[in-house]
C-alpha cells in the first residue's frame, strides 16, 4: 500500500524546524511544498533550475536522484555550496523521501 503523505523536517535559516507533510500524489516538488507552508524559499524562476534561491541542504542519508547537469551548473554558480547542497525545485515527493531532513542555504 503506498503513502498518501510524506513527513518533511525544514530547518530554516533562523535554526527554527518546521514538521511538514507532502502529499505524494500531486507530482509536487520540495520548493513547492516549503511555498505552500509560506516557508521563505523564493524561487524565482519557477522551479527551472535557473537560480538558487532555493538551495538547501540535505541533512538526512536519504538516496536522492542524481542532480542534472542543470541542476549541477546552478550550483556552482550558488554560494556557500556543500557536498549535500541541492535546489529544491529538483526534488520530486515521492514515498522514499519519508522523514527526508533539510536545512535551508543562507541567501547572503
């Protein structure tokens, strides 16, 4: 039987941790879910990989996707990028990133 909702830990850049749920039917990405909890990820080009302004960490040892070249070019144009830097935008919800853990990227 599958999932109809995921939980999301977010740790935003004040140190506060958000408890989410996420549906895993809407083919919904994680910046999506963080703007429908009015969560401050501004995502300015819509989720295209063309920004930053919603890169996060990911602080749990789930198996995420391979980023896309895309994805891996946003990056190295982002600041303060780690090895668990993502976009959020990048992200599919699916049933596998249950109790997935992120922290938000400082935006200056």
């Amino acid at each position: 039987m599958s999932k109809e909702t995921i939980q999301i830990s977010l740790t935003d850049r004040k140190g506060e941790v958000h408890q989410l749920e996420a549906p895993t039917d809407m083919n919904l990405n994680l910046m999506e879910v963080f703007k429908s909890y009015e969560l401050p990820v501004e995502g300015t080009c819509g989720g295209m990989a063309l920004c930053a302004s919603c890169h996060c960490y990911i602080t749990s040892k789930h198996s995420l996707q391979d980023p896309s070249d895309d994805e891996e070019d946003m990056l190295d144009q982002a600041f303060f990028v780690e090895d668990n830097s993502r976009l959020s935008c990048q992200i599919k919800i699916s049933e596998d990133l249950d109790k997935l853990e992120v922290r938000l990227a400082p935006v200056d």
